[in-house]
C-alpha cells in the first residue's frame, strides 16, 4: 500500500523580497510574479539541476531581469537573448512567453499614451 506524501507549500512571495527585487531595478510587476513554487520545484533532486538555494534565488532575479528587459526593448525592434541560467527558470516556470507579452503590452500602452500626451 503506497502512502501520500505530505506536500509542502512555500511561502507566497513576500512584499519584503519584492522591494528587493525591485531595489534591483526589476520592473515592479515582474518582481511581483510569485515563482516560489518554482524554485521549490527547482530544489527537488529529480529536476537534476544540483543548484544550492542561493544560485536558485540568483536565477530568480536574473530570470526577472530578463523579463523586465523585454519589457523596455520589445521584440521585434530587440531581441534578447537569454542566457542558460534565464533559460531554465523560463523552460521551469511554463508561463514565461504569455508573461512577457502581457507586460510588453502594458508597456506598449503606457508608451503610446505618452506619445499621444505630447
């Protein structure tokens, strides 16, 4: 008989790592998208990565920085190449593309809006 394990639930994003997130000049709505089950994911050893916890929480801000220049460089004006360390939380996170459009959106909006306000 097989017995369930307990499954652990990580604490939701906290207002205290986001203000660091964005004290690292990451756009305030992509710090906001919470990926703590993604990293916790990130731990287990049968994703294979073997990264400690800082370099997982390193991979975090990069991967955010990544999205924040997306936003402010939009394709296809700019591409932007991820590096490996942003390719694996992109490919570990699933939402990515969809993310980055909504916010490259938004940020199309706002820009438009200066332009005409001009």
């Amino acid at each position: 008989m097989q017995t369930l394990q307990t499954l652990e639930q990580p604490a939701s994003l906290s207002q205290q790592r986001i203000a660091y997130l964005e004290s690292r000049r990451i756009d305030p709505k992509v710090a906001s998208i919470d990926l703590e089950m993604v990293k916790m994911k990130m731990r287990e050893p049968a994703e294979d990565l073997h990264w400690s916890t800082d370099q997982i929480e390193d991979a975090e801000v990069e991967y955010k920085r990544y999205l924040t220049l997306c936003i402010l460089f939009p394709y296809p004006k700019h591409t932007i190449v991820p590096n490996k360390i942003m390719d694996t939380m992109w490919q570990r996170e699933g939402r990515g593309q969809s993310q980055i459009q909504s916010l490259r959106d938004n940020g199309r909006n706002r820009s438009d809006k200066k332009k005409r306000a001009k």
